[in-house]
C-alpha cells in the first residue's frame, strides 16, 4: 500500500509537469523538416525595385544613351521575349560582352523584380 501512495506522489507531479511541457515538445517534433525550401512560394516581381537594380546593374549598357547592348524595351524585343522564361534564361546566361546574371550575383527575387520592371516599360517605336 505504502509503495502505490508514494509511486502516485511521485508519478502525479510527472505527468502534470510532462503535460506542461507537452505543447513545447510536440511543436518541435510535428514541424516537419525543411518545409520552407520544400514548398516552392511564388516570386512577385516589384517594378520600382526592379528600376533601382536596372539603373545600378543593366543601364550601363542597356540604356539608349549607352548604345552598347540592345534596348530592352522595343516591341520587336517584347514579341521575341513574351515568356519569362526566356527572359531569366537569357539574363541567366549572359552572352558576351554582357556577364551571366548567376543567383550569386542576382537572387530569384531580383531577377523576378528586374523583369517586372522591363514589363512595365513602354515599348519604343
Ligand atoms: C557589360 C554590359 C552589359 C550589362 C552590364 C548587361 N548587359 Fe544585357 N546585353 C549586353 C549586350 C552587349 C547584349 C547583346 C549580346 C548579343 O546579342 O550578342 C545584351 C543582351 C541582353 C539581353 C538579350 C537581348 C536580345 O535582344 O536578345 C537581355 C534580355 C539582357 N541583355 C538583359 C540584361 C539585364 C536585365 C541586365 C542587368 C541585370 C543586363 N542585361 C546587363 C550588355 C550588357
């Protein structure tokens, strides 16, 4: 009789501290690993950061007044560039003289940002 009073004693303040500690624990344990690189979100581009990156990595040579690479904003450039795909493959890539953006030197929000901001340009005659 004595052992099942003293095992209660000790067993009682167990679980209710267990049961304290319970929300901790389970938290830890049930958030699955890596979830946030698992579950690819979405990048929306922002057209007024993509103008600061333009102004400070692409105008050099993109800007009319540059006449060294090609203006980003003709319509023949727009038709040949429909899909953003070929947009961030091309920029991705890089062709000589121009660097190859990798996401070292341009996240995937930059990159996403940069061609929002080509997409909203106008197109030039
Ligand atoms: C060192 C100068 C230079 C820099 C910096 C540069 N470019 Fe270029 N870019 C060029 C040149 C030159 C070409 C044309 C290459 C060719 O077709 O032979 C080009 C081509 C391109 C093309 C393909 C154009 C077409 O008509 O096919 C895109 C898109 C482009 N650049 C985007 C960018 C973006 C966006 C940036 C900034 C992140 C950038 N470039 C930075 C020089 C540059």
């Amino acid at each position: 009789m004595r052992f099942y009073v003293i095992s209660l004693l000790v067993l009682l303040p167990a679980l209710m501290l267990l049961s304290l500690l319970k929300p901790f624990v389970v938290g830890f344990v049930e958030k699955p690993i890596g979830s946030e690189a698992a579950v690819a979100q979405p990048v929306i581009g922002d057209a007024m950061r993509g103008e600061a990156l333009f102004l400070s990595k692409c105008a050099g040579c993109h800007l009319p007044e540059a006449r060294f690479g090609p203006h980003l904003n003709t319509a023949d450039f727009q038709a040949r560039y429909a899909e953003d795909a070929d947009l961030v493959f091309a920029i991705r890539s890089g062709r000589e003289p121009m660097p190859a953006f990798t996401r070292e030197r341009l996240s995937d929000q930059k990159l996403a940002d940069l061609i929002a901001y080509l997409r909203s340009l106008s197109p030039e005659k």
